[in-house]
C-alpha cells in the first residue's frame, strides 16, 4: 500500500542532508553539548499559539489576546494528513472566515512513531511530518519538503545556507543565546537561529530553550514582527541513556567532518 505522504519512504532521512552546506564553523569549540535543544522522544508535545500581524499590534498596545483551549492529541484531517496547513503555507495571513478578535490559533507538535531513535514520526496541527537529529542537525521534512533548523551543538557563528521549495537559498545562523518569554513561562540561554533571503527583507528566527524545543518562531519583514509562534504548553519525556549517547555519537562524526557537507558557497548580495 502506498504511502499516504509521498515524501516519506520507509527511511524519511536518508539523502535528506543532500542539500545543505556548510558556509563556515566561526569560532566554534569541537566539542560535543549535552544540554538537549530539542528533546526528540516518542510521546513528546508543544503546544503553540500562532500570531499574526493584528494580533501582534494589539499584544504591542497592551491588550489581551485570547488563545483557543487545548488541542486534541489524535489527527483530525479527513484527508489523511496530506494537505498543508494555511497558516504553514502563509502564516502572517489571517485564517479565513476568522476576524481579529476571534483567540489566538492553537496548534500542537506530537512526536507519534520512534522510528530508530533518532528519527520520529509526527503531526503539526494533524499534518505529518518527520523529525530528525541525523547529521548533527535538528530539522523536519513535510509535504513541502526539508527543513533544516538547528546545527548542534549550537555555537554562536555557526552558519549553513538552505534551499526552500520554490528553489531560493536561505541562509541561517545560530546568532546569539538569549532569554525569552512566553505563555508558557521565561526560558533562559536559548539557542537563536536566524533565517533570511539573499535580500535580508524576510527574516524568520527561532528560539530553542535547553532541554525544551522550539519555544518560539517569529518571522520579520522589512525589520516589522508579521508572524509569531509561541509557546504555551509542552510535556517533554526524558531520555534515555542510549539514546542520548546516539545523538552524541551523530554530533561527535559531524564534527570530524562526516555529514556535515563539503560545498562552500559564498553569498551573493544584490546588486544595487
């Protein structure tokens, strides 16, 4: 029987690093973190709340912004899970048939399906995905393709570019460690990526807390928050000790320079 997420085959990850580079490891230790910036475990769960731009204008002047009441933990999509979500494909764009005072969309991330102890299998508001710490990366491949989000251990320089679905590079950097807060609580010493094309007026950045996850995603444009997806419940499982000594092992060969790509490519700006 044929696979409902065509993307998926029976080994998800493989190949999966094919295109991504490396641009450079500035100032980086060579040695391994054991802080988890995203615990992969069967069972594991984020729940986020998405934010577009009027929300975000009201949060900014003050005003309470209502949330929906928590998500159900089993799939809900009669189609099987093989759509994409509106607000993946456009998420500064508001739902349709919702208006600015309606509360805040509330969307869960559940790892369902331990496939080796370092790839899962998961939903994102129904929707299947696939996550993965191969290759010394944290990233995720749906229906629109891969995306990488993470280099471990997270170093502040670390850069690597990425190609998105329609074909343009993106180019990331692990930028900083800072303190965020959400609905969720303060998260302290969290590892920030930034994400931008070639012309730096579209920037996503993500916020990965230690031993939580992705504790929040907010995308710019021309410098203005448009979007925001934060968290306002998790409930991570601890690891296990052979587990942990796997992702180890995939970080300590990423380091020695196995996985870890070999193209430089060295960023164009646009012409003026």
């Amino acid at each position: 029987m044929p696979s409902p997420f065509p993307l998926l085959s029976s080994k998800p990850w493989a190949g999966l690093l094919g295109g991504l580079a490396i641009l450079s490891l500035c100032g980086c230790e060579r040695t391994v973190v054991t802080t988890d910036y995203f615990p992969l475990r069967d069972g594991n769960r984020w729940e986020y709340r998405l934010l577009d731009h009027p929300r975000l204008k009201a949060l900014a002047a003050g005003q309470a912004v209502p949330t929906e009441p928590a998500v159900s933990t089993e799939p809900s999509r009669e189609d099987g899970g093989t759509s994409v979500p509106a607000e993946i494909v456009n998420p500064e764009e508001p739902s349709q048939n919702r208006t600015d005072t309606a509360p805040a969309r509330r969307v869960a991330l559940i790892l369902r399906e331990d496939m080796d102890g370092l790839t899962f299998r998961a939903t994102y508001d129904g929707y299947e995905q696939v996550w993965s710490k191969r290759g010394g990366y944290v990233g995720f491949q749906n229906q629109r393709g891969r995306h990488y989000l993470l280099i471990l251990p997270p170093h502040t320089g670390y850069r690597w570019v990425v190609t998105d679905a329609s074909g343009e590079d993106l180019y990331c950097e692990i930028e900083s460690h800072a303190t965020v807060e959400t609905p969720d609580g303060v998260f302290r010493n969290c590892a920030v990526t930034r994400e931008e094309t070639r012309t730096k007026r579209e920037v996503t950045r993500y916020w990965f807390a230690p031993n939580v996850g992705l504790v929040r995603r907010s995308k710019y444009f021309a410098d203005e928050e448009v979007f925001r997806q934060e968290l306002v419940a998790h409930e991570v499982r601890p690891a296990r000790a052979e587990v942990r000594a796997a992702e180890d092992r995939e970080v300590q060969e990423a380091l020695r320079g196995k996985n870890r790509g070999s193209e430089h490519r060295k960023r164009t700006d646009p012409k003026p």
